[in-house]
C-alpha cells in the first residue's frame, strides 16, 4: 500500500510514501473516526488539511491529512480524516419541499462548486445522485446547520448513504466523484459463518422503544388531539394500533407538541424510534478469504442487513468498517451505539449540538441520475 498526497484546492499531485506493516483504517458513517499509517518515508513534502489517498487492491481510501509527525526510526506518522469531513460547515438553511436528494445536490454545488469564496470551490469534486427521497426539511428561521448534519437527518431515517471514489484518467488521479446512493438491503449474516470470528455484542439498552405518543400543548390552537405512532417489526410506522405487525412488548416514549409542530410528528416518532432499534453495538472481525460477505463489493457503510446471533435476529446497519495492519481481515460494526468513553462523548456532543430540524417524508421515489 501506499500514500498519495494531493493539494487540497487543486488535486496536484505533491509526494507519496509507501506504508509499512502498522496502518489503521476506520470507516464509521456515526462518528469521524481518524485513520493512521506508519510511512517508511521521511520529509514528505505535504501540508496539514492536503487530501490523502490509501491505494491498495480493495478500495482506495481518501482522506484530509490532520498530522504528520516524523519518528527517529526515519518513518512518519500520518494521521488522517475521512473525506466526507470536509462537508462538516456551518450553513444557513431554509425550509424545503421536494426531492431531497437534489436537494443535498444543490447544498453541495453551492458551497463547493460555485461558492462567491473561489478558494472554497472544488474543481476536481463531483456529485453524483443514484436515489430520489421526496419530502420536507423545516428549519426555524434563521437557523443555521451543518452540512454533515442534513446528510444525516437524510440518511439516517431514510436508507440514503454516501460514497467517495477517486477518478482516473490514464492512471492519473483527476478527480474525487461524491456519491448520494440508497442503501441496500436484503443481507443475512448469521454469527456461525466460518469466517465471522470474535464477535462481541452490547446492547445499551434492554427493549425498543416501538411506540411514540405526542400529547398537544394546552395553548395549541388548533391542534388538540393525541397522536400515537407505532413501529413494526419490518420497520415500518403505522398509527394502526391493532396492526399485526406491532411489538408483543411495547415500550412508549411520550412528548408535547405545538401547533407549528404537527407536520413533522411522524418523522419525529420515526427517527427517535429507529435511533432506539439501532442502539447496540455489534462488532466481529470478518475474515475476507470467502465468497459470500465482500465490503465494498455486496455491501457497504449504510446498508442494513439482518444478523442473526444466538437465536436473536437484530434488524441493523452497518456503521463501521476498519482495517488494522492487514487487509485480509476487516473489523465490522453494526449499530449506532459505541462502547470506547471517547467516541461515546462525541456521539453525546452530536446529541447536544442537535437543534430543531425536522425532516417529514410524504412520497418515495426511488430512480437515478448523474450530474
């Protein structure tokens, strides 16, 4: 494997560097994860926030360099940021009805495309839409949010994913392609395939949350009824309280609602439902000497899957994908909940950081396009 270090603003070629035995590459679609290499290479002639790209015969992992620290054994330590870190900026954001997905779209063309800031603008970078989601964001006015922040609100409750790859012209890297996908779905995993192998699950907390009441604010005018939302065992939301699909065991969560509030409820009960069935923590390492689970070829970060362990079945997501001094074994993470202290507090300033936004879905349709 080995390193290629391009300008940021411009995708100019500037140095590599080839890897040694101690790299460490973290995919996590929860959490910006750092990535970590051992270069066998001093002196590297590259600045901090230059794109770096981790060539080998799996996928090229691309990232923004955050440090590079040279060691006494004539090596250098480089640490780097997953790609999509670079979407992490502070925007204005107004209400909107529509495609979403064209929506993402023209966020991105806007701030990275043809921004008034041409030192922002991205030449090299393009986007690509293979979904269509048609719904609602409502923002309170004057509120500003990340980027980051709308590709989750999208993602997360509507099976949307994002995915990077480098363009080649002539074996010359030429340009970064930004992907909006819809997941895939379908996989079963079942914990006794020979090459799943020490696999540790944590579940934070001891049922599913599968039912959602919201009680009307004393002062609403014209809104004034209950309503209550239940999740299925397939997934879905109904207000059916009789469905045949409902939870045998039902654990509620309740809310007060306000006037202005009534037309994202559903979203509301859908996200903070699902949030709760993805709250666990399944890791295994998955050895890639087989034919049957490829990451990257049949799945990918964001694509839920069914895993089946210990006559339990967990209706999940897949969330992480790492690399550690090999590439014929990789770390799979399903789940949103996470285990280490560190990336638990920064799973609970994302908590913190989330303002008012609402996402309402009143349509699907699934199609695609190139832009």
């Amino acid at each position: 494997m080995k390193l290629i270090f391009l300008d940021r603003k411009t995708l100019h070629y500037k140095d590599y560097a080839p890897v040694g035995k101690e790299y460490e590459i973290n995919l996590d679609m929860v959490i910006i994860q750092r990535s970590v290499f051992k270069a066998n290479k001093t002196n590297i002639q590259t600045s901090i926030g230059d794109i770096v790209i981790a060539s080998n015969e799996l996928f090229s992992y691309i990232g923004i360099l955050e440090s590079i620290e040279q060691k006494d054994d004539h090596s250098t330590i480089i640490k780097a940021l997953d790609f999509r870190e670079i979407f992490n900026l502070d925007i204005p954001v107004v209400s909107f009805t529509g495609d979403l997905i064209d929506y993402l779209y023209q966020v991105i063309h806007t701030h990275f495309k043809v921004n008034a800031d041409a030192m922002q603008n991205l030449d090299y970078l393009t986007i690509q839409k293979d979904a269509s989601v048609y719904g609602t964001l409502s923002f309170e006015a004057d509120k500003i949010e990340s980027i980051s922040k709308l590709f989750e609100l999208v993602s997360k409750t509507y099976g949307i994913s994002f995915q990077t790859e480098v363009q080649y012209v002539r074996g010359r890297i030429t340009g970064i392609l930004f992907k909006i996908v819809h997941v895939n779905e379908g996989l079963v995993m079942k914990s006794n395939f020979s090459s799943i192998l020490n696999i540790e699950t944590n579940d934070s907390s001891s049922q599913v949350i599968n039912k959602i009441i919201f009680y009307p604010r004393s002062d609403n005018e014209i809104y004034k009824d209950i309503k209550t939302y239940y999740l299925l065992t397939s997934g879905s939301i109904t207000e059916d309280a009789n469905h045949v699909e409902r939870y045998h065991s039902v654990m509620a969560k309740s809310f007060i609602y306000a006037d202005k509030d009534v037309d994202t409820l559903e979203t509301k009960a859908r996200s903070e439902m699902m949030t709760s069935k993805l709250d666990h923590y399944i890791s295994f390492n998955l050895d890639l000497n087989n034919k049957v689970f490829k990451p990257f070829m049949n799945f990918h970060l964001g694509d839920y899957i069914s895993f089946i362990h210990k006559h339990k079945t967990y209706d999940t997501v897949v969330t992480g994908i790492l690399f550690k001094d090999t590439l014929k074994v990789a770390k799979i993470t399903l789940g949103e909940y996470r285990v280490k202290l560190t990336e638990k507090i920064q799973l609970l300033s994302k908590a913190k950081m989330t303002g008012s936004s609402s996402v309402t879905i009143t349509n699907t349709n699934l199609d695609g396009g190139e832009f």
